[in-house]
C-alpha cells in the first residue's frame, strides 16, 4: 500500500500536465517572437495570422480533448492512436518520427543555451556551436538528463519553478510595451505595403503573401500542444489531461498574440525586424534604458529553454517505452523502466542521439533554424494519424462513441476533418527540403522496426505496411539525391 501511494504521488497533477504542456510549447519562441514576425509581415497580415492559427490549432487542441476523453485507456496517446487505428507499423512510424525529431529540438536548445551564455561570457560560446559550446551543452544535456532520472515528481517541480519564472517575465515584458504603446506606431503602414524609410519599413508584397508567410512561424509554436496526452500515463487523473490541453493552449496562444502585436505599437515592423535576438531583450534595453533588461529576457530565456528542455526529453522517451512494452514494435530494451517508473534505456539513448546531433551542429553555422524546421516537419505525421484515428473511431460502425456523454458522434468527426484540413495545411506550409530530409529519417528507423518485431517473434510487414515502407524508402532515396544535386 505505501509503495502504491508513492507511486501515486509521483505522478503529474493538473498543475503539472499545464506546466509540462505550456513549457513544451514555448520554449525559446516567444522571446524572439517580434523580430520573427515583423521580418515577413506587417500589423493586418499578423493579426490575421493569429486569428487563422488560433483557430487551426484549436482544432488540433479539441482533437486530442477528444480523444483523451473518448479513449482514456490509450495513454501514450499519439502512439496509440496510430497503432490501434492503423497497425503495428503506423505506431512505430508514429513514435520513431516523434522520438527523432524532439531529439533535434533539445540539440536545437542545447545550441541556443551556449548562443545565450555568451552574452555573459563574450566570445567564449560564439554561435552557441564553437568547440567551448559543443562541450557545455554536453554537459548540459546529460544533467538534465540526470534530473529526468530521477523521475518525473522531481523533474516536474524544477519545470513549475522555471515555467513560473518564464512567465513572470513575459507579465513584466507585456506590461512595459503596453506602457510605451502608441497608436500611431501601432496602425502606421499596417498593410505593409508601402516604404517608410525614417522607420526602416520596407514592402513586404501582399496581406495574404505575409499571412502564409507568417504561417512558418506562429504553425510550429504550438508543437507540444499533445504534452499531456503523451504523458497521460504518468497522469494522476487521466480526465485532466483534456483540461491541461486546453488552459495550456489558452494560455500560450494568449502569450504569443500579446507580444506579438503590442510591440508592434513601440516600434515598426521594419525596426523590430533589424533587432538582435532575441528581439525582446533589446526591446527592453531600450524601453528601460538600461542593460538589465536584456539581463532580464537572457536570464529568462534560460528558463524557458531548460523547462522545455525536460519536457521534451520526458516526452521523447515515452512513446517507444510503450511501443516496446505493448506491441513490440520497438527493440525490448525500450521498455525496461527504473523502480521510479521511468524509461531509463530510452532516456539514455535519446541523449546520445541529442549528443550527435549538437556534434553535427558544429559544422553548421545556421544549425539552430534548421533543426527547428525539420522538428516542426516531422511533428506533422503523428498530428495526422491522430486525426484519421479520430475520424476513423467517430463513424457510425464504431462502437467507440457509445455511452458518450461528453462528444458526440458528429462533434468526434467534424472536428477529426478540421483538424485533419489544417494539419495538412501546415504540411504544405513546410519547405520542401525538409520534408524530404524528415524522409530520409523516417527511411533510418525502418531497419530498427524489422530487428524489433523479429525480436518479439512478430509478423514484420503486413502486405499494406511493406507498401507504406517503400514509399518511405523510395521518397527518402530521392531526397538523397535531390540534396545532393540541390
């Protein structure tokens, strides 16, 4: 019984899943929020832009509200939509795209942690990719690394702090542009039409060719938004996750339309394009006309970086814990957890990959946009199955909606096709070139799933998986070939 309370204990509250979920959204994206934006566009485009994601990324929210409620028993979430909906393959392919993709996004903040210590140590981490770099964030990463170790009450706690801390300084941020706002800033060129040197405005084409390309930055901001339902089984009560979902999307999307659009009533848009990042920082250097308030926004971006950071690596390490355990699709040493329930094995061999890829970072001087559009690619395809999975269980031959009194039937499947319709919507919005290189990842993991279904003695293929292998396979080898002759 004492074991069984501890047990308890140690899982996520509801306090936790929010804190897990908003700190997985945000990580370092809101402080450099208003020089991404005003680069591709001016007021009319941004504003629309948050409405249109704000309504897209509703959908996916409501998607997986649904689904948690309509099938608490599939912690694990993203994996298990796939799995039970598609087949063995599909939920490996799930959990492998998932696993490698936040392994890029914790090198990506590994980078953008030395990038930000070289402010104090000038020079010594230039780049955040330097030698003196390469080292640090080693370090980094496997202490972090350690404190996930010691299993998720401990690492949630530390997440609160640095998510409170985090948001703390976005309150003091957005209080000090609203003190500064003026109108005739705010609405000056707000088409982005026209050239206002004096200001350093320049046309930016169309409203709707700023809106779509604006839609490259606000689409990925929101990765993370499934926090909750990838760790529902670490939930304490599984119907708090639809609810963490939901306050944790609320409370970003807010965050995000707020800094966004009031800096634009401090400074143009072609002001806040020239800033430094993270744009923020300076911002407040200027208005407080003192460098403590880039000290502030330095010290703060920290935080929301390591909060992020032991979000991903909680979240990365669960799904193939799960496909190991539960349908084999992962090699068994996947599944082994340590008393505290934590999957030690996956954790580990996440870190070695981060490890590799802050290596190759090295060699590459824009290592850190790079590594964050291929996260937000490869994010893509497990939106996806959950979608089809939602669609697939709300029609009128599933008996999964019986007994529901929560979502009907038609609610399941009118919000699975919206949602479905943005997720590809977001897809298109991807550059090619890392689309094919998220490809050329899926292609690696294949190998990995045939040696993990022989080792449990399983069917390797069925006939339509071997089908979607070679798609994979075929569109991976003409992404080699298109980047090498690109």
């Amino acid at each position: 019984m004492a074991d069984e309370n501890k047990t308890e204990a140690a899982k996520l509250g509801l306090v936790g899943l929010i804190a897990l979920t908003v700190s997985a959204m945000v990580g370092s994206g809101v402080f450099d929020l208003p020089k991404n934006m005003s680069m591709v566009a001016g007021l009319t485009a941004q504003l629309i832009s948050w409405v249109v994601t704000g309504i897209g990324i509703w959908f996916i929210a409501q998607m997986f509200v649904i689904l948690s409620d309509v099938k608490p028993d599939l912690t694990a979430g993203l994996y298990k939509y796939a799995q039970v909906g598609f087949g063995s393959f599909s939920g490996f392919f799930t959990a492998w795209a998932y696993f490698i993709c936040e392994c890029a996004a914790n090198a990506a903040y590994a980078v953008l942690v030395m990038s930000t210590l070289d402010y104090f140590f000038p020079g010594t981490f230039t780049g955040g990719n330097n030698w003196p770099a390469v080292i640090g964030a080693s370090i980094i990463t496997w202490a972090i690394t350690g404190l996930v170790l010691k299993g998720v009450e401990v690492s949630s706690k530390v997440q609160q702090v640095a998510t409170v801390i985090m948001l703390s300084v976005v309150v003091v941020f957005l209080v000090t542009v609203a003190a500064h706002f003026n109108m005739h800033t705010f609405t000056l060129n707000a088409s982005a039409t026209k050239a206002i040197p004096a200001v350093s405005d320049k046309p930016m084409g169309s409203v709707m060719h700023q809106l779509m390309n604006t839609m490259m930055v606000t689409l990925w901001l929101f990765g993370g938004i499934e926090g909750a339902v990838v760790m529902s089984g670490k939930a304490r009560d599984v119907k708090q996750v639809s609810k963490a979902t939901i306050i944790g999307f609320i409370v970003c999307l807010t965050m995000y339309a707020l800094v966004g659009t009031l800096s634009l009533g401090v400074y143009s848009y072609g002001q806040l394009a020239k800033l430094t990042s993270p744009s923020t920082a300076y911002m407040l250097t200027e208005l407080w006309h003192s460098t403590l308030g880039r000290d502030v926004i330095t010290v703060a971006l920290l935080f929301a970086v390591f909060s992020s950071w032991i979000s991903w690596i909680q979240m990365l390490a669960e799904l193939p814990q799960h496909a190991a355990k539960e349908d084999g699709s992962f090699p068994r040493a996947f599944a082994k957890t340590t008393s505290s329930g934590v999957p030690a094995f996956s954790i580990v061999v996440a870190t070695i990959a981060i490890e590799v890829i802050i290596l190759i970072a090295h060699f590459d001087s824009s290592a850190y946009q790079m590594l964050l559009t291929i996260v937000g690619s490869m994010t893509i395809p497990p939106y996806l199955f959950s979608a089809m999975y939602l669609i697939k269980i709300s029609r009128a031959s599933m008996p999964d909606f019986d007994g529901q009194d929560k979502h009907s039937r038609a609610s399941g499947m009118l919000m699975g096709i919206l949602a479905f319709a943005y997720i590809v919507f977001m897809a298109l919005s991807s550059p090619i070139k890392y689309t094919l290189i998220s490809f050329i990842f899926y292609a690696i993991g294949i190998p990995v799933y045939m040696w993990a279904r022989k080792q449990h003695n399983k069917q390797v293929f069925t006939k339509g998986e071997a089908i979607f292998a070679i798609v994979i396979v075929l569109i991976a080898i003409y992404g080699v070939y298109a980047l090498i002759h690109g």
